[in-house]
C-alpha cells in the first residue's frame, strides 16, 4: 500500500486561520512562513501565532493600532528565542489598543469574538491569541500580562493561563515593569514546555506539572484590589473557589481564609494605576502617528502624562518591596487562591466603543478584574485554570505564589487539575 504522508501541522494551522476569519483573532496571516531553524522536541515545527505585540524582522508591530506604521529592523529578544527553539508563526493576533483593556476591539481591527460563545468577549488584552487558542486553530500563542492580559483572556476562554515571575522572560516589562510575555495554551504541559525552552526558571516547569507539591499552607482571598469598587461576585464563580479550596485541603494542604489589610490594598492599587497609566504615556510616545490614537486611549495617556517621574519610581519601589512580603503578611501562606475575575466572559460590547471616555472605562473594567493586577506589581507568578462550576461559560479560580516559585506554582496547578478531573 502507498505510504500516507502526515499532513503538514503549519499548513493546516495556517487553513484553519483562515477558516476562523468569524472570530477576527488574526491580523495578518503569513501563508509563506519561515521553516523552522533549531530547537527540539516537543515545539520545533510548531505553528504558533503571535500576539501583535511581538517585534518581528519587516513587519509593523501594529499594538492594536492605526498609529505605528514604521517596520521593524529585526526581532526583539521574544520573538527571536522562539524562532531559536524551532517554532514557526504563522499570523499575528489581533489585541486592544496598546494593549490597555480588558477587551479585544479596536478601531483598527474591529472586534474579536469569543470561540465559546459569539457574542462574548475572549478578555483583553491577549484576546486574539485566546481565541485562536481556545478555536483549535493553533495549540499555542503568544501572550503578554501587565495587568492580567494572560490569565483575564485565558479565564474567559476556558484555558490555563500561567503568568510568571517578572524578569524570567525575554522583552517586556512595558508599563514601567509590570508587564511579562508569555503564551496561551489549551494544556499546561504546553505552555510549560514553552516556558522551560524560551525563559529562565532554573529548573524545568514541565517536570514541576507532576510533581506533588508536599503540603502547603493556601490562603484563600476572594477581595480584589480595589482599583474601583468591585462587582458582586457571580455565585458560579464563587462556587468555583470552594471547590478547588475544598480540593486543596483533600490533598492535605491547610486552607485558611485571608484579606488584605484595606490601607495596604489601597496603597498597592493607587501604585498599579500609576505605572500602567504612566506606561501607556510611555508606549504613546513611540507611535508614528499618535495623532490616530483612539479617544479612550488619548485619555488614559493625558493622565499618565501629568505623572511625575518621582511618583512613578515609588510605585515601582513599592511592588518590589510588597512582592517580597505579601505572603508574610497574609498569614504566611505559601500560595494564594483567588477568583480571577468577578463573572464569567462579559459580553463583547459590555464596555462600549472606542469613543467611550477611558478613564471611565478602565475605571468600570477595574470593578470586573480587579484579582489579576497586583500579582504583576508584585512580580509574583500567578495562574488561571478553568472550573466547570455549571455556568453556560466556564468558571475561573487563580492561584499565586512567592517571586521565583514558578516551579511551586505549576505544582498546584498540576495537582489541583489532577483533581477537578478525577
């Protein structure tokens, strides 16, 4: 019998992106990419799509935007330790602009819509690469987190999300350091996988996924960072919660329930607004033509422009330092278990158009996100996993450890999964 050959995974990543034009994930679409260079088992060959975000040789780095125009000279750090460890983009994924909501639309690129549910959104910023993900179109994408733009998008979508540690990534650290790269996968073990090839965790995040992490103390908080005030809790989210807490202490870990104290949470979300907006002034700056920016966001860099440099150096010295002790103070836990958003997917046109005022819009997303954020002005590494709570979309819970405990992390990852799935 003739030999049948296996079909060609970036060819038919790159038919399914076009198939998907319904959910706009893509920006471009490459149907002539490089061929892989490099790299090993298990992600050379791999197509992956990059979050439009990523500076790549000959290509505008478009932010969301109709204000950057100018091609790039050659690859930043990220987009060149992917190519190194032998994976192939095939597209660029649609984001909000400069990346700065909670949402993805832009008038550049229009709406990006949830593969689970049309009429929903896939989270902002890293919504397009979500989408993609989530649609089967590709098993991994690259994402980047300033204020939850992995874990928010991965939570609305029904995936894990796996933020890591500041500084063990190649590029970012936009928004005066708050922002990390990363990616969005449909398995963890993928996503560990790509951590272990393109960043520097000293040990291997892969092999941490199986292994028990031992008996830990986990506190459960279920206040967000008052960036406004919150949004009641949906009883499925909540549901979700107790039943990963309840999982946890069937491993054997001890769950204690913890807050917060109010003026120190306040002090920490003044510092977050502070260096994002401040970032997005930063990011405005770089634009061809910044006159094209779109309304919501002229607004948000208005305010950070009026920010003294001083005042933005104290919220990057106070992240530092409460990344250092925030577990301490919270009763000395080891992880944190958190919802990582007040609902489920909102709907697509939930926070208006473009024209909307963006102060008033940051300030309403803040009340529906306000768990992701300080895990970034931390530095902590944090991560969203799905919980099937009964609701039409998926639930989301988040968990948090210490600064360089990814390998922890993962660890309860690993394990809470093993459990909601026996």
């Amino acid at each position: 019998m003739p030999r049948v050959s296996a079909p060609d995974p970036v060819a038919a990543a790159i038919q399914r992106a076009h198939e998907a034009r319904a959910l706009n994930a893509f920006v471009a679409i490459d149907d002539d990419p490089s061929p892989a260079t490099g790299g090993g088992p298990p992600l050379r060959g791999l197509p992956i799509a990059l979050k439009d975000d990523v500076g790549v040789a000959g290509e505008v780095t478009g932010w969301g935007s109709r204000a950057f125009t100018t091609a790039g000279a050659a690859d930043d750090a990220f987009a060149a330790a992917i190519r190194a460890a032998g994976m192939v983009p095939i597209g660029r994924t649609t984001l909000p602009e400069l990346a700065a909501f909670g949402v993805t639309d832009s008038a550049a690129h229009g709406v990006t819509r949830n593969p689970l549910a049309l009429g929903h959104t896939p989270g902002g910023s890293s919504g397009g690469s979500a989408a993609a993900v989530a649609a089967g179109v590709v098993d991994l994408a690259t994402a980047s987190d300033g204020a939850g733009s992995i874990r928010i998008p991965a939570a609305c979508c029904g995936l894990p999300g796996f933020k890591p540690t500041t500084g063990t990534m190649p590029g970012s650290g936009g928004w005066r350091g708050l922002s990390t790269t990363g990616c969005l996968t449909r398995e963890l073990a993928l996503a560990a996988s790509f951590y272990d090839a393109v960043g520097s965790f000293g040990t291997s995040l892969r092999a941490a996924l199986d292994v028990d992490p031992g008996r830990l103390r986990v506190g459960v908080a279920v206040d967000p960072l008052p960036l406004a005030p919150p949004e009641r809790l949906d009883p499925y989210v909540g549901g979700a919660v107790r039943l990963v807490a309840d999982r946890l202490a069937a491993a054997g870990h001890r769950v204690v329930p913890v807050r917060m104290r109010t003026d120190r949470a306040q002090t920490a979300a003044l510092a977050v607004v502070t260096r994002m907006l401040r970032g997005l002034a930063d990011a405005a700056a770089t634009a061809d033509h910044p006159e094209r920016l779109e309304p919501r966001i002229r607004d948000l860099v208005r305010a950070g422009s009026l920010l003294p440099e001083a005042a933005v150096a104290a919220a990057v010295a106070h992240g530092e330092r409460l990344g250092d002790r925030l577990l301490d103070q919270l009763d000395d836990v080891d992880v944190l278990l958190t919802p990582t958003m007040r609902g489920t997917a909102p709907l697509v046109d939930r926070w208006g158009s473009v024209d909307r005022n963006g102060l008033v819009t940051l300030t309403s997303m803040g009340r529906f996100y306000g768990h992701t954020p300080l895990y970034n002005h931390t530095g902590q590494p944090a991560v969203t996993l799905p919980v099937d709570a009964g609701a039409s979309l998926p639930a989301a819970v988040q968990l948090a450890a210490a600064p360089g405990r990814d390998a922890l992390l993962m660890s309860v990852a690993g394990q809470v999964q093993r459990a909601l799935a026996g």
